[in-house]
C-alpha cells in the first residue's frame, strides 16, 4: 500500500511517515502542490493525505479539485486545523472522504487511513468481497478463500493477488507490479513465473492473462 503525504510542516511530515513506514505503508512526502500532483501520474498511490495550506499554486482543496475532473478517483483525506463548517464543506465536495484536525494523535491517523483503504480502495464497506468462480477475499485479513476454505499463498503471491483485488475490472500492467509488489523493476519473465505459479492454485481463467500488456481478474 502506497500513501502520499502532502504537508508543508517538515517535522509533522516527518512524523506522520516514519509512523506510516512503521505499519507497513509506502510513503512519499511532499511540501509543494504541484510536485505532489505530478507525482500521482508518476507513481500508484492507495490514499492522498493532503493539508490545505501547502507551498505551491495551489492548495490541498484545489490540488484536490483539478485531480477529481481529471477522473482520478483515489481516496483522499484532509490533514488541517480549518474547523469552520464551510471549509468541511469544501473538504467534501472536492471529494475528500474524511477530515483529521490537526493536532492529531498518530494512533487516529492510523484508524483513519485504514478505514479509508478498506472502503475505498476495494470499493465496499463489508469486510468480504465477492470474486469470481466462487472465491472470496477478507479485506482485513488479506485472505482468498475458497468456499470457505482458505487458500494458503506465499507472501509475493498474496501482494500480486490484493494488487489484482484492488485493480479488479483492469489491466494490471507490468509496470505497476513493479512498483506496488517489488519497489523495483523486475524481469517481466518473473513476473509471469510467480503469477503463473498463482494461476496454478486457482481456478483456470479466475486471473485472466492480457496477452503482452499483463493481468486482470473481473467484479
């Protein structure tokens, strides 16, 4: 899981990442809108973090704005010390999901961000997902079943597979398992072994191969 912080308050940013990091999430830190925006169609990113009042041309709720009419739909949360009722407002229709008031003890930051993910990354409030030929995914525990009988997978396979979950109904190219399972660039002929030893465990065309391009599984 990759997050992208925006905050101009180097210590606070600081803070909130190291802590991220320490749970286990992927983290850029930005100071300035306009690098923040560039990197969301540089790099795949789960969650937006974003403080309102950043250096740059515009501030988090404009960054916001200018990203929502261009389609992009990830979920995003607001970091601030605005508490007037109109500014929450505006948090909402740039179409922020939720609001932290700074100050902000680190354990509701993490609450936060996983309720966000959860709901919004995988497109649902229930805890299970309902996949094709029968399978099943718990989003908390990051478990495929099968009629009710867990699948056991490696720890690569299980980051391919919640990289899939998560991008279900598109083409998850080579590039972006590089950099959402491996941080690096990979051989391609990798990638197809360990997906195809996952294939192997699963149920023929539950991960559809696109020729060329990468994998996809469907709603």
């Amino acid at each position: 899981m990759k997050i992208l912080i925006l905050e101009d308050e180097s210590m606070l940013a600081l803070s909130m990442q190291e802590f991220l990091e320490d749970c286990g999430y992927d983290v850029d830190c930005f100071s300035h809108s306009e690098r923040a925006y560039d990197a969301v169609y540089e790099n795949i990113y789960d969650l937006l973090l974003l403080d309102v009042k950043v250096l740059g041309e515009k501030n988090g709720f404009e960054m916001l704005e200018a990203l929502r009419k261009e389609g992009v739909k990830l979920p995003a949360i607001f970091i601030t010390s605005l508490t007037q009722i109109d500014d929450l407002s505006r948090g909402y229709e740039c179409g922020a999901c939720d609001y932290i008031r700074k100050p902000f003890d680190l354990a509701e930051l993490k609450l936060r961000v996983e309720q966000a993910i959860k709901t919004y990354c995988f497109s649902t409030a229930d805890e299970h997902l309902s996949l094709p030929f029968g399978y099943s995914y718990d989003v908390k525990n990051m478990k495929l079943s099968f009629e009710e009988e867990e699948i056991m997978l490696a720890k690569t396979e299980a980051k391919i597979l919640e990289l899939l979950i998560k991008q279900r109904g598109n083409v998850v190219s080579y590039e972006m398992f590089w950099e959402e399972v491996w941080g690096e660039w990979i051989d391609p002929t990798n990638i197809r072994v360990q997906v195809g030893t996952l294939r192997k465990k699963l149920k023929k065309d539950f991960i559809k191969n696109i020729r060329g391009v990468g994998y996809s599984i469907d709603f």
